[in-house]
C-alpha cells in the first residue's frame, strides 16, 4: 500500500469513512488503512461513493493498540460468520447479519456506549476533533495532522484548531529552549556534559586571574595602559 498522504495514530475518520472501510483496505501487518470510499444514506438506502474531497483519500497509520485491538474483533466476526444466516460483506464494522452499519446507526451505537459508561454526551464526530486535538498537543506538526484529518487546506486545518496551537507553539519554545541549553553545557566536540565543579572552578579562576599588561601603543591597548618607569609583568 502506498499514498502521498500518510496519517499518524489516532486515525480521526470520519463515521461514513470508518462505516465504509473494508478489510482489504487495512493491512494490520503494516499497520495502514487506505480510505478510498465512505458510506452515506440517501432516500433511506445506503451507498457507497467517494470521500469528502480529493484530499479525503489518504492513507492512516495504525499503532500497535489500534491493529492488536482491530485483530481481535476480526477473529470475531469470522467467528460470527460461521453461524448460520451471516455473511462476509468485507466491511470492518457490520452487524449481527454482516452487513455494513449506516451512519446513522454507528451514531446511535456510540451514544448508547458513552450512555453505558456514564460520559458526558459525546458526538461520534467529536472523536475526529479529540484525535487532531490530541495530535497536536503531543506535537504533531500541523502538516501532519491535516493529512490525518484529510483537509484540503492546512488553513482550515489551523483555523479549526487555533485554540490548540498556542500551547503547542508555548512547549516547542520551551523545547527549543532546553535543546539550546544542554548543547552549551557539552564539551566541544564530544557528546559528554561538562560537570558543573568543573566549570565552576575553570570561571572562578579566570575572574582571579591578574589582568595581563602589554607593551602595545596605548591606543592600542585594550587593558590598562602601563605606566611609565615600570616593567611589563
């Protein structure tokens, strides 16, 4: 599988996207999904047809937690599609019959779970924002999210998420901060650290060093001039 748009973890699809992924557009062994199509409702009977926007058909990656979790409910399904009057459609996510779940009903799949665990309501698009949200204060950069996302535009991408950015911007400077600081305590040319006694020790008798006189032309001089009748030191 391949693709010029490459997501991180955290997959932020939208709910005809992961309606609409089948099996043979996720490989777990590389730990990447392919979304080329989503499922969406029209005069009460389910389609299928293209993403959102071009930019929409990207390529997410998948982390261990996610593949590990999507193996599991594989073994499943297959389980399930033994029984007697169920059918392998080769969509991820289906129901008792196998047949793919329509948005609506992966909706109110989400909100009877959150209702179970006692969660504030929660939209299943909500999800999509708290990956991109999520992403970017682990610092993702914004590109990278906008992939994930499948934005057209990396300004509707800074745009939706303006409130996440300064924080990230504030831990960046930090970061660029610390980074500046270890490299001025390493040793020139190596990658060991100076030890501060050391250091200490090499400033303390440098400040106690006699200033240095020298012969040169007054004007010259960038130390104080020698006065006349006594001896360089």
């Amino acid at each position: 599988m391949s693709s010029d748009r490459l997501g991180t973890p955290g997959e932020g699809l939208r709910r005809g996207e992961a309606g609409g992924l089948r099996w043979c557009d996720v490989d777990l062994d590389d730990g990447v999904a392919v979304i080329t199509q989503q499922l969406q409702q029209y005069d009460g009977h389910m389609v299928t047809c293209p993403p959102k926007t071009s930019h929409s058909a990207r390529v997410i990656a998948l982390d261990h937690t996610t593949v590990a979790a999507l193996r599991r409910h594989r073994l499943r399904q297959q389980a399930e599609q033994r029984q007697p009057g169920h059918r392998d459609s080769g969509y991820v996510f289906t129901g008792l019959g196998g047949d793919p779940l329509a948005p609506d009903r992966l909706t109110r799949h989400f909100r009877a779970l959150t209702q179970a665990a006692g969660l504030p309501p929660i939209r299943l698009h909500d999800l999509r924002h708290g990956a991109a949200t999520l992403a970017l204060a682990a610092g993702v950069e914004l590109k990278v999210v906008q992939d994930m996302m499948g934005h057209a535009s990396i300004v509707l991408t800074a745009d939706t998420y303006t409130s996440v950015l300064p924080e990230v911007a504030r831990t960046a400077a930090e970061q660029v901060a610390s980074l500046i600081l270890k490299a001025g305590r390493l040793i020139p040319g190596t990658r060991r650290t100076r030890r501060a006694s050391h250091t200490r020790r090499k400033r303390q008798a440098h400040d106690a060093a006699p200033a240095r006189l020298t012969l040169a032309h007054p004007a010259r001089q960038i130390t104080r001039p020698r006065r006349p009748g006594t001896s360089p030191a």
